[in-house]
C-alpha cells in the first residue's frame, strides 16, 4: 500500500512545493506594491485599484483555465503560472520613471492570471492523487494545502515588508523573479506529464458547470469571499489608519498575522468538523457554519453603532470572524474537489474558482464603494447579508445521507 501511494505522495510535496513558493512571492508583491505606491503618495483606495486587474483577470483565468488543464494537463497549467509569475515580477523591475499605473496594472493582471493557473492546478491535482474511497484524507489534504498556502501568504507580507526596507522595491522584485525561475525549471522536471489530462479532449462550452451541486457550491463560494473582502480589502485598513490612528506597519502586520492565523485553522479544519466521528463534510456542514458565520459581521456592526471601542470590536470580531471563515472556506475547498469528476476534474475546479474570484472582485469594489459612502458598520452588515446569501445556496447541496453525495457532471 505504501508503495502504492508513493508516486502520489511525491507528487503532491511536487505541487505543494510549488504552491508554496508562488504564494511567498504572491504575498510578498502584494505588499511591496502597497508600501511602494503609498510612499508615492497614492491614497489607499487608489492602491486598491491598482489591483482590479488583478481579480477581474482571474475571473477570466478561472473559467478557461479548468478548460486549459482539462486539455493539456495540469503540469503544463501550473508551469504555465509559475512563467507568467516570473515575466510579472520582471516588468516591474523596470526603471521607475517606466512604472506607470497601467504598467503595474497590466503586470497585476498578469500576476492574477498566474496565480489562478497555480491554484486550480494545484486543487485539481490533489484528486487524481487520493483514491475516491478515502474522502477523509482526501479532505485532510485540500486542507493542509489550502491552509499552508495561506498561512505563507501572510509570511509573504512579511518578506515584501522585509525586501523593501533591506534592499529596495527593484532589488526585492528581482530576488523574487530569480527564487522562482528556479522552482520553475524543477517544477518542469518534477511534475508527471499527464497529470490531469481529460481522457476526452473536452469542448470550451464544457467550461460551464452541468452538476447543480457544484453551481450551487460556487454560489456560496462567491457570496462568502465577496463578504470577506467587502469590509477586508479596503474598509479594514483605511479604517484602522484613518480613525484609529494605526501606522502602516501595524495595519500591514495586523492583517499579516490574521492572514497567518486564518491558514493554520484551515489546515485543522479537519479536526474540528468530525474527525473524532470519524466524517467528513457534507452539504449540511456547508449550511450550519456559514449561518453561524453570518452572526459575527452582524453583531460588529450592531455594536459599532452602539458606540462601542471600534478598536476591541474590530480586534475581536475579526478573530472570530477569522476562525469561523477559515472552517467555511476549508469546507467549500473539500467539497469542490469532492463533488468534480475525476476526468477532466480542473474543468469543475476551474469554473468553482472563477465563482470564487467573482466573489473577490464583487467584495473588493463593495468595500471601497460602501466604505466611502456609508462607512464600516454598513460594510459590514453588508457582509453579513452575504454570508446569509451564501448559506442559503447551500440549503441543498448533497448531504451523505442521500445517494448523490458525489453527484456526477451532468447531474442537473
């Protein structure tokens, strides 16, 4: 048996490996980008906008990507990220009198287009690699790879923050291009040839989700991210520099802290929705603690306006909003690569994904829009309205008490 599973094992540490460098350099640019731009003197919503290409892109990257991984193979889908990641970082080593805004813009739509490509291949692998009767380790891994990569996301904050102080915004840019045009050539020697290619080339309609459970799921993916990021992405730190008087380095490291906390509850989500029961979960786990999650942005909001210190309610709220989003987000991830048919698996990732990003930039424009003109309690009641929409669309998704608790892809 151990020498059964070998092959995958070492293929997942493969992706892992790679998931894992991508998402330091992720991180890492997001925050040099912040820090350098608001030096420059752009006020934090211009910075934010900075990034819209970043999600709109993905989007797009999600929808056809799964299509793309379907065809030629997730090996070829993740490489292609890793290149596309490397030609980001290089276009902003230009000259400074050359990084112009659409230049950045342009080089964030690239990076957007490359992060989706390495995170769809890299969720899509993970089910080719662990048999379809063992869903509990299949669920331990989604959640460890879901988990890690956004517990080194946060670290990757604290490595731009670290580069930019010791070497410059240029230099840092060009040490990250050069790391990871490193784990791109191993990646192209590591990763299995065929991994993930569809046995049947599939059609570019076929892009589109046929199984209601997996449109269902991708509603409630898009509806839970849009309520993180309506109040995270750009009401959170305004506010807390803006009224609370937080220096850059405390709102940057805050939210890197959060970030790193929020990965490890991902990774033990396991542990804390039934693995002493020995179950894994299902639809209904999806409903139950996204209604208990949509209390939380509620119960902020009402105590804000009740002229209570936003500085406890946020610090607070925030980490239990944080510990409850993290199971959410580790649920839907099992789920997803749960319910996807195995052939042609990155097509159902892929268009679950495009939801996820839709939720991103539907919460990103949220958050600045509704900040500016109603301020934070409404953003986050706002939140909570989304949660709610999220738990609602997953009122029936598959429960293991049914027969179609891996529904196939022309369930309708």
């Amino acid at each position: 048996m151990l020498s059964r599973l070998a092959p995958g094992v070492r293929q997942y540490l493969a992706i892992t490996g790679n998931y894992w460098a991508f998402t330091l350099t992720d991180g890492a640019l997001r925050m040099l980008v912040v820090l350098h731009f608001h030096q420059l003197g752009y006020s934090p919503l211009q910075v934010a906008m900075l990034f819209l290409f970043y999600e709109i892109f993905g989007v797009i990257t999600n929808l056809v990507g799964g299509w793309l991984g379907a065809r030629i193979g997730l090996n070829r889908t993740m490489n292609l990220g890793l290149a596309l990641q490397v030609i980001a970082l290089a276009l902003l080593t230009l000259p400074a009198a050359w990084l112009t805004v659409p230049l950045v813009m342009g080089a964030q739509a690239l990076s957007g287009i490359a992060k989706d490509l390495n995170k769809m291949s890299a969720k899509s692998s993970i089910k080719l690699l662990v048999p379809n009767d063992q869903q509990g380790a299949l669920y331990r891994w989604v959640a460890a790879l879901t988990g890690s990569k956004n517990a080194l996301k946060g670290v990757g904050f604290f490595l731009g923050g670290a580069l930019l102080t010791a070497v410059g915004f240029a230099p840092a840019i060009a040490i990250m291009a050069a790391g990871l045009a490193v784990v791109w050539l191993l990646s192209m020697v590591l990763l299995k040839r065929d991994l993930g290619k569809a046995k049947a080339k599939p059609k570019f309609r076929d892009i589109f989700s046929k199984s209601r459970a997996i449109n269902q799921l991708s509603a409630a993916r898009m509806f839970l991210f849009g309520a993180r990021d309506v109040w995270f992405v750009v009401a959170l730190p305004v506010f807390l520099a803006a009224s609370l008087g937080w220096d850059f380095w405390q709102v940057g490291g805050f939210l890197a802290a959060w970030v790193i906390g929020y990965g490890v509850v991902q990774s033990l989500a396991p542990y804390v929705t039934g693995r002493r029961s020995g179950k894994v979960p299902d639809g209904h786990s999806a409903l139950g603690w996204a209604s208990v999650l949509a209390v939380v942005p509620a119960a902020m909001a009402i105590l804000l306006l009740q002229g209570q210190s936003p500085q406890l309610v946020l610090i607070a709220g925030l980490t239990v909003f944080g510990v409850l989003f993290a199971i959410n987000s580790s649920l839907h991830s099992y789920l997803i690569v749960s319910y996807a048919a195995e052939d042609g698996v990155s097509l159902d990732v892929g268009f679950y994904y495009m939801a996820n990003a839709m939720g991103r930039l539907l919460g990103t424009v949220l958050s600045g829009w509704v900040f500016q003109r109603f301020g934070l309690a409404a953003c986050l009641m706002v939140s909570a309205g989304l949660v709610a929409i999220a738990a609602l669309a997953s009122v029936t998704l598959p429960r293991h008490d049914r027969e179609d608790v891996v529904p196939p892809r022309d369930m309708v």
